[in-house]
C-alpha cells in the first residue's frame, strides 16, 4: 500500500474531527503518517455533531419516504455501474473455473450489453454473533480473488468482485459492516495486521467488555472507555432523542469493527453512499437487516416486518411499511412520509455503530449482566444503564429505539405502526429468518443466485451451535404466506431433521435448481453453505466474547475451507459446480443447452425433493475434515450459564439459533 500524499493527508486532518485531530498530537510524525495512511481508509465522518443527531439545513428538495413499488432511484443508477463492474471479474471466475462445453469468454463478449443475461449474484451473511462473523469472514475470503492463492485452481477467488449485494444480520451484519465502513478491506489484510497495532481490526482478544488496548490512536481503555461510551450516549439523550441499550452497545461494537478514533463516533451508515469505492460501484452494495417489533408484540418469521438498511436508505419491502425513508435524514419529524415546513431537517441519527447494534440488539441483554463478567463497572456507566431501562419494561432491553418513527402516519391502512410516533426495531434474527434473504428475493432485485453462508447455532449439545437449516425453515414458512410474501417466493425447503438426515447441513446444497418448478418468476436459486468442521470446531459458543488471534485465525481459516470445500479435496469440481450454480438462471432464461459437467453438479448438490423427517438417529456430532488444528488455548471470556438461561427468559426462542 502507498503512502498517502502530503496535500492528501492535509485534506484528511481538515475532515477529521477535533478529538482526532487531538490524538494525533500525541504521536511522533512517523507513526502519525502511519495512523493517517491507514485511518483513512474508511468512511469519512459527516454527521453534524458527533454521536447526537443534529438539526441541518434541508437540502433543496425535502426528504421523503417513498413507495416500495420500485428500486430506489439511487440504487438503479449505482447497479448500473456495479452490475457492469461486475462483467469483468465473472468472466475471469467463469474462464478460470473453466466448464467444459461452455465458452465463458464468448458467452460474457456476446452478452456485455445486456444485464439480464448477465448472472446477479447476492451473498448472504448469517448472525450468530462473533462466530458468525469469524466463519463468514473465512467464506467471504474464499471468494475474494485478493486472498492470496484464491484464484488457482481448486479455489473461487472473484465470487465476491462478481457479486452485485452483500448483506449481513447480527454477526454477519458485523461483518458486513466492518470491511463496507473500512473501505471494503479485504479478509486477508485484516488478518495479516499486528495485534493492537494502530489501525488493527478485530482484536477480539481484548473483549468488548475491557475495551480496546490502548494505543495512540484508540487512546482510551478501561475506565475511560465506559465513559467514552456514556459521554456519547448522553450526547444523543441531552438533544432529545431516546437511547436505548443499543446505543452503548452500538458504541461498544464500533470499537471493535471501525477503524477510527473511538469507534468514530461521527460515522454514518450513509456515509457509505460517499465513500469513493463505493460509489464507483467497485464493491458490492452492503444491506443489513432488523426486525419490527412493537413494546408487548410477540414475533415470528410468518408475521415480522422486516426492515433494510443499505447505503441511502431504510424502510421495509413487506405490504405492512412498504416504503423506504431517506436514512441520512432519520431523526427528522416524518410525517405522512414528508417532514413538515415547521419542522427541521435532523441529521447524524443513523450512526454506523447504531445501525450494526440495531442488527444484532439481542446482544444488549449482556450489558444488564456486565457486573458478573467485569469486575469494576464505572459509577456513570450503572446508572446511565439504570436511567435507560427506567424508560423501558423489564422485555424491552433488546430494543433499539428509531423514534421518531419516520413512518408516522406512513400507509395507514396496512401498517400497524402507522399511529405510533415510536419505531422499535430488534435483532434481524429474531423471527428465526437468521439469514438476510428478505432484501434478496424482492423481485425488483432480480437477483439470479444467492449464496448464503449459515452460520447459525441451531443444533443441541452434545454437537451445540452448528446450522440446521433452521433460517433456511423460518424464510420458505414466510414465503407461502400470502399476507407477508408480497409477490416474493422462495426455493421450496425441507424441515430441519431432513437436514441431518440428509446430511444437508454438512456441505454446500442447493435449493430451487429446477427453475420451472415454480409458477411465475423463479426466486433465485440457493446455494446453502452450511458452518462445518474442517480444521477447528467453528462452532463456538454465540456466548464467548473474546478469542485470541490464533483462534479467530483458525476459526477464518476454516471458514475458507467451509467455503471451498476443503480447497476441493472433497470435490474436485466443486470450483465448476460454483461457475454452474451461478449461470443456471441465466441459461434457463434463454433456454440454453446445459453442459454435462453442470448437470452432474446439480445431481450431487441440488436437493431433489426427498424428505426424511424422522427424527434422527443420532445427535448431529460432525467430525472434523482434516486434522485438527492445535491452538495452545488461553480460553475466550465464557459467559456463566446463568446469563444463558436469563438470555432464554429475555428472548423468543430466536435466542437459541443465533
Ligand atoms: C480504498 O481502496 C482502494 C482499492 O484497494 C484504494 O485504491 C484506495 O486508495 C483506498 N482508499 C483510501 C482512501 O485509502
Ligand atoms: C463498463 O466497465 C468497463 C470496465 O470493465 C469500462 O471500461 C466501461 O466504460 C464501463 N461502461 C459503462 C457504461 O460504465
Ligand atoms: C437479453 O437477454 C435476455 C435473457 O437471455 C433475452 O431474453 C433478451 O432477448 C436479450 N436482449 C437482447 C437485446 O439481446
Ligand atoms: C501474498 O502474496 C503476496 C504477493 O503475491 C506476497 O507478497 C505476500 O507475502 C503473500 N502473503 C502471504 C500471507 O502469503
Ligand atoms: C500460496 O501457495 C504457495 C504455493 O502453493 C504457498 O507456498 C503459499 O504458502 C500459499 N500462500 C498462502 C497464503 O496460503
Ligand atoms: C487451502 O488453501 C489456502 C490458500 O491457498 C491455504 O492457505 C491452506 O493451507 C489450504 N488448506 C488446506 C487444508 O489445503
Ligand atoms: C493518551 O492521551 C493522553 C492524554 O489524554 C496522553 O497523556 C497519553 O500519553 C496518550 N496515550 C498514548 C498511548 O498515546
Ligand atoms: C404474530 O404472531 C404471533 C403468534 O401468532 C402473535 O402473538 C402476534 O401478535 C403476531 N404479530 C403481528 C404483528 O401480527
Ligand atoms: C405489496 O404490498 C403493497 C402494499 O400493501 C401492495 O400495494 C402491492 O400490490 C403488493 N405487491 C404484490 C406483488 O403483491
Ligand atoms: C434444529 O435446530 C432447532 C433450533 O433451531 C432445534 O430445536 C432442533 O432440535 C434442531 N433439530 C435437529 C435435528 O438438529
Ligand atoms: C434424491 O436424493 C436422495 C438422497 O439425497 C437419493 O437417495 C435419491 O436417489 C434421489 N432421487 C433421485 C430421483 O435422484
Ligand atoms: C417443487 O415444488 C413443490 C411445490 O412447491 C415442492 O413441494 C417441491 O419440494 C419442489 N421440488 C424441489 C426439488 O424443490
């Protein structure tokens, strides 16, 4: 990586904050150009005062919210940049993979200038907290061609430079989020940085509840890390707004996963719909998902309104909310979708660290049980916490608070919140849906293939938290219901002792191959790659908050070997069965002759209908592919079983597959 320019790096510091700009002047001059070369590889802080929202000037043409009978005007011009961006990387992924009887060259040459004969690739990111994140990130690296060795043969480096959306929920929404705000770094430079070096990304070695080591540019630990936390929470309380335990959990989380001063109090999600990489469409386009749920209300996966966050916008594609509010401008007074003349623009109010907490708020009931894991919590820290949950009832501490709800008298007649000038949101895993499929199979994406890399902990001890098909269950339920589905549908899928019997959960499936198996449209096609041991047990506990480097490395190691089927020892094609997964839409939409080699991949990896719901056997206790791994371990910060049995008091049952 260059250096950055002198005039670059004057440019930078005038954007920074003051308190960064504080930080800085502790440093020498070398290790300041250090901090600078790599801190600036992220999202630019833009809300108006830090952490609190703040009234702004409305631009020209006031925000509104909008239907969701159409794709944002935003997002369709961006997809025509990604989607073209995309061409090159698909042909190179296709000619490497290499499917005999099928020229990729001249399929891609002759096609260049017709999108929808161009595959549309999504990729899904399960929640599962730092497990999912540590065996997502092993999945993600596989398909990204700037892993090292991951476009020779036998690997499927370029999937992710091919892929059109990238979305995350809870731990994966961490994910997402973490390379997105950093300037879409990949896996692999995370990895090779230097424990508690400035500008080192995931040192879940120093668990979140500790706080960073402190170093010149997280300057703050310990103490002062909890009153950090409180100073900006306090900030957004003291201009009006509601905190909620989200908001430290938000803030907690952005220490970790955003490579900024403080956790860059002042970054926005939306700044991503700034960021130079972004807007020339050189990365996929990130979404996370949270769930709706009103004070009192009960979900579940056939009932939720289930809402996306992507760069400009939040809001919900289900015929409930179906519509869309400008996020920059969230915080504002919406009502009836316009904020009226009396009333002023707000600004800051979707902090990135917000919106990431707000994906995975099931985690806040740890903050209520912060005294049995860290010995000395700070004074303001206790009562910040006791000020917050006097606001709430005793089963609302897993809510993140919009309020005001921009969907204030937003579709009155199908939206229940409508009357409700507060918007509560929860952990997009919740309803069971523990993948983010919903922001994929809107039609008006038009995306042909989804790769969905499930990281959930559905099964029981003694085999505990691998997948079951579980997420996969709960969005296929949703979809045959015709008051939720809203013209959406989904690959049929079997029930979860299927799943083990089978042994569907154990390696990559796929589901809905035979796309004249549906009426209408098909939904894209799925490509389930289920969490497994290859070299470590990734199936650590949703409930482990620190790991040491070499066990996060082993855990993303793994999850390139979950991704590449054991760099295709298991299956040698398994690089071609990929290429085929991908053109299957687009070869059905043109009726095309499909090669030998894709047919014999559909019959290995397509499931063909067989149940076998008896319950099984035996407990799912999968062995490990190779040998193990052995990590000279120091132990993670293991949660008392007591907290475990207060999280199933607190949650729905969603709490066990997360
Ligand atoms: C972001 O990443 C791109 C691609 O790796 C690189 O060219 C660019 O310089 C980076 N931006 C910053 C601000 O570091
Ligand atoms: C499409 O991308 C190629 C690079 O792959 C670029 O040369 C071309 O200008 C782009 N076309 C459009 C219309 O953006
Ligand atoms: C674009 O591709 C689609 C799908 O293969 C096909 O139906 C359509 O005719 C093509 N359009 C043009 C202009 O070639
Ligand atoms: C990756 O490859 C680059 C150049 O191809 C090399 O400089 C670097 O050391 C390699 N990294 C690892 C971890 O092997
Ligand atoms: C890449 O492959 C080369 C040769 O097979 C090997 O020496 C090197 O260690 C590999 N790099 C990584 C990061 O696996
Ligand atoms: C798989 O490939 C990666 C990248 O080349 C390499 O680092 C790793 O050692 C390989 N693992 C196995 C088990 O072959
Ligand atoms: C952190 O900041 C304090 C002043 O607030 C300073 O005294 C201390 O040296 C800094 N620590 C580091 C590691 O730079
Ligand atoms: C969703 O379904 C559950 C269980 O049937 C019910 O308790 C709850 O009220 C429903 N919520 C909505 C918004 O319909
Ligand atoms: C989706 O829901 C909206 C709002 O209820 C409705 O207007 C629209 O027709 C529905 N779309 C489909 C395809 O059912
Ligand atoms: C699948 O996971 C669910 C929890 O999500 C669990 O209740 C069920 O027992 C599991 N079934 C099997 C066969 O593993
Ligand atoms: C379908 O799959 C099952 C097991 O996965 C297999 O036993 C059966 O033979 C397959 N049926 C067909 C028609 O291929
Ligand atoms: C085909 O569709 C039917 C009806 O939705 C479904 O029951 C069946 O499982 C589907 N077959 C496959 C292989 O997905």
């Amino acid at each position: 990586m260059g250096g950055p320019s002198i005039t670059n790096l004057i440019l930078n510091i005038s954007l920074l904050s003051t308190c960064y700009a504080t930080a800085v002047t502790h440093l020498h001059d070398g290790a300041a150009i250090e901090a600078l070369a790599v801190l600036e590889r992220r999202v630019v802080p833009d809300a108006p005062n830090g952490y609190a929202p703040a009234p702004v000037d409305c631009p020209s043409t006031r925000p509104r919210v909008r239907s969701a009978r159409t794709l944002s005007s935003e997002e369709t011009s961006w997809l025509e940049k990604r989607r073209n961006n995309t061409i090159q990387p698909l042909r190179d992924f296709l000619t490497r993979v290499n499917i005999p009887g099928f020229d990729a060259g001249a399929y891609i040459d002759a096609n260049r200038n017709n999108a929808s004969a161009i595959p549309n690739i999504g990729i899904a990111c399960s929640g599962g907290g730092y497990r999912a994140l540590m065996n997502g990130a092993g999945v993600l690296s596989a398909f990204d061609s700037r892993t090292n060795n991951s476009t020779n043969t036998g690997h499927i480096g370029g999937l992710l430079q091919s892929a059109t959306y990238l979305a995350g929920l809870s731990g994966g929404g961490w994910l997402v989020g973490s390379l997105s705000l950093n300037n879409f770094t990949s896996v692999q430079d995370i990895v090779n940085s230097t424990p508690d070096q400035i500008g080192s990304l995931w040192q879940f070695q120093n668990s979140i509840f500790a706080g960073p080591k402190e170093n010149a540019v997280q300057n703050i630990s310990g103490g002062d890390y909890y009153s950090n936390l409180v100073a900006t929470v306090n900030s957004k309380r003291d201009a009006g707004y509601n905190a909620s335990l989200t908001d430290l959990w938000g803030r907690a989380l952005s220490y970790q996963l955003i490579n900024s001063p403080q956790g860059g109090p002042g970054i926005t999600w939306t700044g991503l719909s700034d960021d130079p990489t972004f807007t020339a469409a050189n990365a996929p386009m990130p979404i996370l998902v949270a769930d709706g749920r009103a004070p009192g209300e009960f979900i579940i996966s056939l009932n939720t309104t289930v809402f996306e966050f992507n760069p400009w916008e939040m809001g919900s594609w289900d015929p409930t909310v179906y519509g869309f509010a400008p996020l920059r401008y969230v915080g504002s007074n919406f009502s009836q979708g316009v904020i009226p003349s009396n009333q002023q623009c707000v600004r800051g109010f979707d902090n990135a660290g917000f919106v990431m907490g707000t994906s995975s708020s099931l985690f806040n009931q740890f903050i209520l049980n912060l005294d049995s894991i860290v010995s000395e919590i700070p004074k303001v820290f206790v009562s910040l916490v006791e000020g917050i949950l006097q606001s709430f009832s005793g089963d609302e501490n897993d809510i993140a608070d919009w309020t005001p709800n921009p969907f204030f008298g937003w579709n009155n007649d199908s939206n229940p919140g409508a009357q409700s000038k507060r918007l509560t949101l929860v952990d997009g895993g919740e309803d069971l849906q523990n993948l983010p499929l919903q922001p994929l199979i809107q039609p008006e994406r038009e995306v042909d293939v989804i790769f969905a890399v499930d990281s959930s902990a559905d099964t029981l001890a003694p085999g505990a938290n691998w997948p079951n098909g579980t997420a996969l269950v709960a969005t296929y339920a949703r979809s045959l219901n015709a008051e939720m589905n809203n013209g959406t549908g989904f690959p049929a899928i079997p029930d979860q002792n299927t799943f083990v019997n089978l042994g569907l959960n154990t390696r990559p499936t796929f589901f809905g191959c035979d796309a004249s198996n549906f009426t209408g449209a098909p939904p894209p096609l799925l490509v389930y790659i289920p969490n497994h041991p290859f070299i470590y047990n990734s199936n650590v506990s949703t409930f482990t908050f620190s790991y040491n480097i070499s066990e996060r490395n082993a855990i993303i190691e793994n999850g390139y070997l979950v991704g590449t089927r054991g760099n295709s020892t298991l299956d040698e094609q398994w690089p071609q069965c990929v290429g085929c997964a991908i053109m299957s839409r687009t070869w059905s939409k043109s009726g095309a002759t499909v090669p030998d080699v894709c047919n014999q991949c559909f019959e290995r990896y397509c499931w063909n209908g067989t149940l076998a719901s008896e319950t099984p056997a035996q407990p799912y206790e999968p062995d490990s592919v190779f040998t193990e791994l052995d990590l000279a371990k120091n132990g993670g910060t293991a949660l008392a079983p007591s907290i475990f049995s207060l999280m199933l008091a607190f949650g729905t049952v969603a709490a066990l597959a997360l």
